[in-house]
C-alpha cells in the first residue's frame, strides 16, 4: 500500500487528555480524512491504547515466565507476550499511515500494575497476575467492541479484528489458571477508581526518542494483520492512490 495521506492538523498527536478511560470531549469528531476513511478522536484513542495496553502487558509476561509458580500462569504469559508483539506490530504500522504518535510508556496506573507484580512473589504473584489481568483485559472489551462496530476507518477496523481476538484468548487464559475472584474482580472492572487524567494517560514521547519494539517469541503464533490493499472506510477502493484530503473543523 502506498504512503499515508496527508493528514489535517488535528491528527498530528494524541492530545494531553487521552488515557485509558474515555475521556475525549468529542469522540466522534472527525479529525482526519484518509484513504481508508474517516478517523475520529475514539479511533485514535483507541490505537493508542492498544499501544500502551502492550506497553505493560508484554513485560508483565516477560515477569511471569520468571515468577509464575503454576502451570496457568506460566501458560498466560506466553499469550501475553505473543499476543501484544503481534498487535504491536500492527499499531507501529498504521499509527505512521494515520498520523498518530504512539506513546513509548504506559500511563502510571498501568506501570503501577507492573510495579505491584515485581514486588509479588509465590502463590501471592499467581493471584494477582491473573486477576489484574482479568480486570484489565475485561475493561477493554467492551471498548474494542464498541470501536468495530462504530469505526469507520478500514485500518483501525483491521486492529479492533485483531485486538478482539486477542483480548478475548488472553481473558481465556486467565480464567483457566483457577485464580479469579469474580466477584472481585468484576466488581472492579466495573466500578473502576476515579483517578486524574495524569495516571491513566500515557505520556507522549521525548521528541527524536526510538520507538519502543516489542519483538515476537521465537515460536510466536499470533500474527499481525494484513492490512495491505485496504480501502476506506465506505469500501470504495482507489487503486492505491491518495485523494485530496478533506477540511475537517479544527
């Protein structure tokens, strides 16, 4: 597929606001018009927080290869760290098409799970590495969902595919070590702490920093999407080339 588009001015960034939660004054306001179709302030949000999400969760698995004690845990992070190189691989891919910077951390909330398991040990660890996770990849799903069914851009549609099924087998894996407390953690998922905007937002990379890769197991089978060849949002191809994009209200 040919180079993005030029995009307008709205899109250049994710803005000081967006985190974890929604928090958008807008979200669906249309900040760029591309080739694979309208991208709004939610559509954008949501490629970053599939970022950030593998900006955590990929060393959480890379932590309970080393601390895991059961057979469960030992199995879900291997999902965790398969399953996030593969989505970010795809988010690294179409973040430049769509004009969106990608943050580099987590937002504090998330560094602060990671901050909690490396202090855990034993069965302690086990238990809350499965149940974090549960809590968190629950909390997610139903924004992926609300994201493919709503979007109208054909690249972030392809990642809501992917980040679907991955949430979905990583919310599988953790149910199947034995460890949740539903009640608990259900009522967590759903009656999340009021936290400010600066804890739950990923902060935006140092201008000319590197951008952090999260490299595929050697036996990965989580692959990234194929998003080659895709058109706009509408279905209507353009054999590849860019149209003149459209005004779109600052």
């Amino acid at each position: 597929m040919g180079g993005a588009m030029a995009l307008t001015l709205g899109a250049l960034a994710y803005p000081s606001m967006l985190g974890v939660n929604t928090v958008s004054s807008s979200p669906t306001r249309v900040i760029a018009n591309t080739q694979w179709g309208p991208l709004t302030e939610s559509d954008r949000d949501f490629v970053v927080k599939v970022r950030a999400a593998g900006l955590w969760e990929y060393p959480v698995g890379q932590i309970g290869l080393q601390k895991g004690t059961s057979k469960g845990v030992l199995e879900a992070s291997k999902h965790l760290i398969d399953g996030h190189a593969a989505l970010d691989t795809t988010c690294r891919k179409i973040a430049p098409m769509l004009n969106i910077t990608l943050p580099n951390i987590a937002s504090p909330q998330q560094e602060g799970f990671v901050t909690q398991l490396k202090a855990d040990t034993g069965k302690k660890f086990d238990t809350d590495f499965a149940n974090i996770l549960r809590m968190t990849h629950g909390s997610i799903f139903n924004t992926v969902a609300k994201i493919r069914s709503t979007t109208k851009n054909s690249l972030v549609r392809a990642l809501a595919d992917q980040a679907n099924d991955t949430v979905l087998d990583h919310i599988t894996v953790m149910e199947k070590t034995g460890l949740v407390d539903f009640d608990q953690t259900l009522f967590q998922q759903t009656t999340p702490p009021k936290l400010p905007d600066s804890a739950v937002t990923p902060p935006p990379p140092p201008a000319g920093q590197p951008e952090v890769v999260l490299t595929p197991p050697p036996n990965a089978t989580s692959t990234p999407v194929n998003i080659d060849g895709l058109s706009g949002g509408n279905g209507g191809g353009n054999g590849g080339a860019a149209p003149a994009p459209s005004p779109t209200a600052p």
